[in-house]
C-alpha cells in the first residue's frame, strides 16, 4: 500500500451536515496543501518557504486524493502517498534531523505533528517555523463561520491526527509573533554536503553540533561550496532560530576558508532572549561591547577579509 487514508471533519459550519460552500472548501484545501507542503519542506531541506518552481518529489508528496465527502458534520475522505515512496532521497540521510519521518508517514502526517507541537509548550520542535504556522492560520479564516472547528485523523494506520479551533488560533498566533527573528552571524565549522539538495550543507560545530545551511542565490551558487568541501570553513549569513532561540539555519552570504582567529565562531548561534534580537555572537561578553550588531552586513557581497571586519569590533 503506497497511501495513507484520513478524514478531515468540519463542525460549525452554517450549511446543512455533508455540505460546504465551494470557494471555503477551495480555501480549507488550500491551507492544508500549504501547511503540508510547508512542514515536509522544512523537515527536508530546513526552509518551510520558498520561492519558485516546487520540486517534483515535493510535488508528488502533496497529490493528495479526495475520495468523498460524507454527512456526519461536513467530512472529507482523503488519500495521501508515503514520502518512502515520493521523497525518499530528501530523507535518506536520517542521522542529520532530530525528527525523521517514519516509514509509513505522509506529508498530511508531518502537518498533523506540527501543529499539535505549535500548539503545546514545547519550545525545540524542528517541525514548524514561521511559515508553516503562518500555513496553519489560514484555517482560521477559511470558512466564514466563526464557529468552526477542525478534527483531522487517520482511518489506517497513519499516526497524523490534529483539532484546530478559536482556542488553539489564538495560540499558535502568540507562537507565530513569539518566534526568534533570523539575525546576522558568523560561523565557523567542518563543511559537509547534502546529497540530493543542491545549494545545502552542514556545518559541524565543536562538541558535536550541527548546523544546517544554504547558499543565498543573490551571492553564492551550489558550485562555489566545491572547493571547500569537507574542509574547515567560515560561514556568514543569517540564521534562522526555533522557538528556543537555538539556531536551525544559516542563508550563508560567503563562505571561505577557515583563518587564524576565526576560533571565536565555533560555537552554535543562540538568541539567549528571543525578545530582546541583540546578540551578534554567541559569546554575549563581546556582543555587549558592539556599538552596531549590522556593522559587518555591508560587508557580505565585497571581498573584505574576516580579518579586517574583525578589526571593526575591537
């Protein structure tokens, strides 16, 4: 079997049990597909958006099936296919995410776990950013009833299953403006490809801690990583944070070649206060000492040294 099997029930509706005016079911549709396809994104290559044409696996992963509409509320019978089957090269290498998809799992599963993780108080889920949450939202406003509420779950064996209501829009709206801003930082580390994402990479960073990363098409492309392939590297870009302020991604500016000092950038990026955005770098003693936490930004597209953009913070 190559599909999973789900209903997505409506309650509250205005119209009779079993109907639905046909631009809401156009627009409830089309913010599962978003969030779906938002939250498979994010788990494969770390960007839950992202502009241009959508690849073919990711393509294939979110053809889902409407196989009926039943009475009992307003509920929709819907068939997904596995990613073992549509992505299967976008998950082989595993041992990087700290939440891998499970072999029966669809891309409708990941956009379950996402949004019952949105709404909990954990704060580490590698399964939403801003604009998966941003996704899930669209519900709320997609029917014109004020009253309705959403119940999704599998009728196989799929483990997705959410409930989304006014309480729950509330919530993940405060977990939407409570997200850490990406910010500008440098990083240095061990540079590692990832097969079948061109463009992507993963910096590994002292005691052990990994980095996912993207080369910024507006000042790098894919073959500029080349060169420097397994060897020890500086990254400046900006990071993307989870909602514990620890960094998930960094949209790399520039890269180059490890130098002398660049000891300083080993340590992964953190927001210790995703309210405050102040720091620059991880160590908060030198962050403090900054007049300007932009003053190295005009630097990323020249040909400036690390040396001399260090020289600006003494």
């Amino acid at each position: 079997m190559n599909t999973q099997h789900y209903q997505l029930r409506l309650e509250g509706l205005d119209e009779a049990k079993g109907q639905i005016k046909a631009y809401d079911l156009h627009k409830v549709l089309g913010a599962l597909l978003r969030t779906a396809e938002r939250c498979t994104r994010l788990l494969a290559t770390g960007e839950g958006s992202v502009q241009g044409t959508r690849p073919a696996w990711l393509e294939a992963s979110i053809d889902f099936t409407i196989t009926g509409m039943k009475k009992g509320s307003t509920i929709l019978d819907i068939d997904a296919p596995l990613l073992l089957v549509t992505a299967h090269d976008q998950f082989a290498q595993s041992e990087f995410w700290r939440e891998s998809p499970e072999a029966g799992d669809t891309a409708l599963d990941l956009a379950a776990l996402a949004i019952e993780e949105a709404k909990s108080d954990g704060d580490t889920s590698d399964r939403f950013d801003s604009s998966v949450l941003e996704a899930v939202l669209e519900f709320k406003k997609a029917v014109r009833s004020a009253r309705v509420r959403y119940e999704f779950k599998s009728t196989s064996n799929a483990r997705g299953t959410f409930q989304l209501s006014e309480s729950s829009f509330e919530r993940i709206a405060e977990r939407k403006r409570q997200l850490p801003e990406p910010k500008a930082f440098i990083v240095s580390g061990n540079l590692d490809e990832i097969k079948h994402s061109a463009g992507r990479f993963r910096l590994f960073l002292l005691n052990g801690q990994k980095l996912l990363g993207r080369v910024h098409p507006e000042f790098l492309d894919g073959e500029s990583l080349r060169h420097l392939w397994g060897k020890a590297v500086t990254v400046e870009g900006m990071v993307h944070f989870k909602a514990n302020g620890q960094a998930r991604l960094i949209d790399a500016r520039k890269l180059s070649l490890k130098a002398d000092g660049d000891e300083i950038f080993e340590a992964l990026p953190m927001v210790s206060n995703p309210h405050a955005q102040s720091d620059l770098f991880p160590d908060t003693a030198l962050a403090s000492k900054l007049n300007d936490p932009m003053i190295l930004w005009g630097a990323w597209p020249g040909d400036e040294p690390l040396e001399e953009l260090m020289a600006q913070l003494s």
